[in-house]
C-alpha cells in the first residue's frame, strides 16, 4: 500500500480552525500565492509564520485580523451584518491584499466582540455610530489593477468614478490606471471607502 503523505504543520493548522485556505493566509497576513506551498508541502513554512498560524489555530490572539467570513462564524453572527457594521463603522476593520484580485475586509476577534457587545441587536435609529472606518491612506503597489477591478464592479466609466471620489475628471482616473500617475492619500482613501461600500452592498 502507497505510504500516507503526512499533512503540513500550517495545513493542520488551518484545518483545525476550519478555515479556507484564502481566509487563513488573510488571517497570517500573508498573500495567497505564498501560503499555498506551504499548505501543500511543497515549501518549508518559515518559523514565525508557523508560530503565528498554531497561535490562530489555537484562538490565542484576538489581535490577529481576519476576513469577516471567519469572523462571522467565529461569532455566530450572520456575514452581511458584519458588513453593513463594517460600512458604517461600529466595527473596526482594514483591508488587506490576498496577492491579487481585490482587497478583502479584515478584523480582529477583539474587534468583533467588541461589536457584538456594544451594538449586536442593540442598533435602532436612534444609536450613536462612530465615524466611518479610515481606512488604507496609501495606494499599494497594484493600485491600477485595484482601480478597474472597481471599476467593473461598479459598472461605472472613468468620468462616474471620478465624479464619485471628488476627482478633478476622467483624466486623473486615466492616468491612474495607465501609472502614469499615484493617487493621493487623501483620494485613495476615498477609493477604498467605495470599495467597502460596494462590498458592504453585494
């Protein structure tokens, strides 16, 4: 009989929390692309990222963000909602690149509960929010990847989208997405604030 292959310390890891593959790597702070060979095996998982991933696995840090997929079922709370309190701000989130395609919400557990305390079953319209999340001021590397990937989304033209951050025209949006140009701080946090939006509203 064919000899077993034994499972990747990180695979077992991430098996024991019940997470997908996308959502631990998010949960390690590390993209897609260089989680999967350690998963597999096919690489060496480096010590520290082990160190952080058996601390996952074992719920030891509530500092650790996470996509709001597994926090919702950290929480036993429904997804969207978590969204729509992502959206206007009574939890606290940040978005973090899985390696391509569009950035994914993250929280901490600590965060989570700390919603689920203050505002879960407990919103009416009368509740005071805080402000809306500020989010990522600085354009990452794919910016212009980022930039159409919302902007197919939204099935929005360069003018609309522009017209939506506060953007001099469609100009500005073109030179962004050609590098001919780098956002700003202050416009890219408008753009990752539609992009919550556009999430919070799928």
């Amino acid at each position: 009989m064919p000899r077993a292959l034994a499972v990747s310390p990180i695979r077992a890891a991430r098996i024991a929390r019940g997470l997908s593959q996308r959502e631990f790597a998010a949960a390690l702070g590390v993209s897609l692309e260089s989680y999967r060979p350690w998963d597999s095996g096919r690489r060496e998982t480096p010590d520290d990222v082990l160190d952080r991933a058996r601390g996952v696995a074992a719920n030891r840090d509530r500092d650790v963000p996470m996509p709001l997929s597994a926090l919702a079922r950290e929480l036993r709370i429904n997804k969207g909602t978590l969204r729509a309190a992502a959206h206007d701000g009574r939890l606290a989130v940040s978005t973090q690149p899985p390696g391509s395609g569009k950035p994914m919400l993250v929280a901490t557990r600590k965060a989570g509960e700390s919603f689920k305390r203050t505002f879960y079953e407990k919103t009416t319209k009368f509740t005071t929010k805080p402000p809306a999340p500020d989010l990522v001021a600085v354009a990452p590397d794919d910016f212009d990847r980022q930039l159409v990937g919302l902007r197919e989304r939204l099935k929005v033209s360069q003018t609309e989208l522009a017209r939506r951050i506060g953007a001099a025209g469609k100009a500005v949006v073109y030179q962004w997405e050609s590098r001919q140009r780098r956002p700003s701080p202050i416009l890219w946090r408008r753009v990752m604030q539609l992009g919550v939006q556009a999430r919070c509203d799928e």
